[in-house]
C-alpha cells in the first residue's frame, strides 16, 4: 500500500475533498440519521466535517488521507498535544446551527461533553486518540481502512502507546476488534437508542499467555452465585485501574482472576444475599470463600510456572479480599477497588435485580453510599469510575435518586 498523504493546513482543495470523503462515508450512519434527520440538511455535512478537519490541524492533530485522490482520511490527536476538539470548536462556526440544525449541534456538544469525560476515566495517558476515520462508500473494503490505521498502529506500538476511539456505530466496533481495539465503555445518547462504544487499544494488544493459562484454569470455577459476568467485568476494571494506577499487572491481574472462584467449594454460598441470615452465618462464608480460593489458586499458578514470590504477594491480597480493613498495598488496593466496581457496573446491577431485588433503584444505595465512604475505595480512579457508573446506572432506569 502507498504512503499516507500528511494534510497541511494550507492545502485548502483538499481539506474541502477530505470533508466531502468524510461526509459521504456517514451520511448514512445512525448518529447521522439521529443528529440530522431533515435529509436537506444532511447534506451540508460536508460543511460540519470541513470545520472539524481545520479546527483539529489547528489544535495538533495529524490528519491523514490515503492519496490525493482522498479515498479515506484519518484524524489522529496525541493525548499529550493540545486539547482535541475543545466544546467551542463545536459551535465556533455561526454557519453550522443554519447547515446543519441545532439538533446535530446540540447533540455534538452533549457527545463531546460525555465522551471527554468517560476518555479521561478509561484512556491511561499518554495514549493516540483517533478522532475520525472516514473511507468513502465507493471505495469501501478495498483496504483503505487499513492502509490509514496501521502506520499509525505500529508507531504506537514502538513505543509502547495505547489508542483510543469512540464509534457510535456496531458495524464499527467488529472491525476495531480486528485491529486489537475492545470496548471499555458502553453507553448510549439521551433519549435514544443511539449506542456509544468507547475502545482501546491497549499497549500490549491482549494478556500474556501466562494469564491467558491462569483465565482457563480458573474458569471453570467462576461466578458460582449468580453473578455472571463478575470475574470478566472485574477483570475489565482491574486492568483498567491497573494501567491508570501503574499497579502491577503481574499481581493485579492473577489476583483478580483468581480472587473468588473459592465460592465455588462454599454450599451454602447464596446464603450471603440472605437478609434473614445471621451476622455470624455471613461471615463464615465469607471467610470460607476466601480460604478456598487460596486453596484453588495456588496450584493453578505454580502450574503456570509463576514465581514464589508473586505467589505470596497474591494469595495474601486473595486471603482477606472481602474483610480485611485497609489496604496492604497498591496493588492489594486496586484488585479491591476493581472487585467493588462490580457492584456498580451495568452487569453487576442486572444481577442483583435477578437475584431478587425488588426495588430496581435499590442496588445503588449500598455502592452510591459505599463509594462516598472514605476508605472504601483505594484510588481516585476507581472514585471517579463509581460516579460515572451510578450516573449511568440512574440514567438507564430512569432514576433520580441521590
Ligand atoms: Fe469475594
Ligand atoms: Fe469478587
């Protein structure tokens, strides 16, 4: 494949050929369809693109295009440069409510305000923020998708960057895959069932094969009370705080995977969402799930070959997960921290509604309360990702309760 062409702020003709590129390759996707419906409008999306293209050139992002001929373009922002996009660029032009419609403005506004704020949660700086990628419809799968991505992939990848992106668009999120982005986040706009996916890409594409081992060998014991999707969606969390934290991944991540299949052995593990229980009943099985995950995962990692000395460190933040008062470490901190993000997390949520919570805004109570406790959480990070989950959470059902 050919070298990309860098646009120069000067190239006028070709930024307009970039927005016309630009605006034809999403004058049919959903966000497009929600944001402009009157089709006359839609056609001055060039216009909104041309603006976007010189305001991003102007706040030091590399714009790309894959020939003169402008059968793709592609917007680069390195995290360190100047702010992408700020909130202004979207209205700065007095043209664009008349183009384009206050609907699309607004609806810009509101995307930049929500995605700014769930990029500085989820994106570990520094980190290549792509803002656009846009191939003609004409001159669709013939490659230019990764003719645009992948130089920009392997530099990142040299030095050791992670790359972010939003799409709006499902089709979208199965070709990111392909290129090592997953999904982070997932949200969706006011009012609508316009979905948002957030994904990165991080520095080191997947798992080592060594935690691969240690997910397969733990797997079979995993979410054993109803809880589906516990030891993913933790894991999620964990290496999420993990890379924004600088914990060691070499601890977090066993540590987590590991850190409940003891409930596995527990009979009489649903015993601890019983509200008639006894203090003391919950406490022993509390205990005993930690016992027993000690007992699980310590063959498993000797199996994978780890060290004595990780071992240690892990079985002892797996040993106390759930009682112990304090933190011991860093590490110890986030693995905690990753574990009780569950609780707000939109799968965690849906569990405990099927488990029997009758009231549907009644799991937010424990964790809204839990996360403004101090000393609940070990790191900032996880603070600010509890809030945003419970403004999701309230958000999807509806609820306005504190
Ligand atoms: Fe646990
Ligand atoms: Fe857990």
């Amino acid at each position: 494949m050919q070298e990309l062409f860098k646009l120069s702020p000067d190239n006028i003709p070709l930024i307009k050929k970039a927005s016309i590129t630009a605006a034809e390759a999403f004058m049919d996707d959903p966000s497009t369809l929600y944001s402009i419906p009157d089709e006359g409008k839609r056609a001055n999306l060039h216009y909104a693109f041309e603006y976007y293209i010189r305001t991003s050139i102007a706040r030091g992002a590399e714009v790309y295009l894959t020939s003169a001929n402008c059968e793709g373009v592609a917007i680069w922002f390195y995290s360190e440069a100047r702010s992408p996009y700020g909130l202004l660029s979207r209205i700065g032009n007095p043209l664009l409510p008349l183009r384009c419609g206050w609907r699309f403005i607004l609806g810009s506004m509101y995307e930049y305000r929500l995605t700014d704020r769930i990029k500085k949660l989820y994106a570990p700086r520094p980190y290549e923020y792509l803002a656009l990628l846009a191939v003609n419809p004409v001159n669709q799968k013939k490659g230019y998708a990764s003719a645009l991505l992948n130089p920009m992939l392997k530099k990142a990848d040299e030095q050791r960057l992670p790359c972010y992106l939003e799409t709006q668009n499902m089709k979208n999120v199965k070709m990111y895959n392909y290129f090592g982005f997953e999904v982070v986040y997932e949200t969706s706009m006011p009012k609508s069932n316009l979905p948002e996916f957030m994904m990165l890409r991080r520095q080191v594409s997947s798992f080592k094969p060594v935690h691969d081992r240690i997910w397969e060998l733990a797997f079979p014991y995993q979410d054993k009370r109803n809880d589906t999707g516990h030891a993913e969606v933790t894991l999620h969390f964990a290496r999420i705080l993990q890379a924004l934290e600088k914990g060691d991944e070499d601890v977090i991540v066993p540590a987590i995977m590991l850190h409940d299949i003891g409930w596995s052995q527990v009979p009489d593990r649903m015993l601890v969402f019983d509200r008639n229980a006894s203090k003391e009943d919950r406490k022993r099985v509390v205990t005993s799930h930690q016992q027993y995950s000690v007992e699980l995962a310590r063959p498993i990692l000797e199996k994978v070959g780890y060290s004595p000395a990780l071992i240690e460190e892990i079985l002892e933040i797996i040993s106390q997960h759930d009682t112990r008062k304090g933190f011991i470490s860093k590490n110890d901190g986030l693995v905690r921290d990753a574990d009780k993000l569950w609780r707000v997390s939109k799968r965690g949520v849906a569990a405990a509604i099927n488990r029997g919570k009758k009231d549907i805004k009644e799991p937010f109570r424990f964790p809204g309360h839990g996360g403004n406790r101090k000393g609940y959480y070990y790191s900032e990070s996880a603070k600010r990702i509890d809030s945003k989950e419970i403004e999701d959470r309230k958000r999807e059902t509806g609820s306005n309760e504190q």
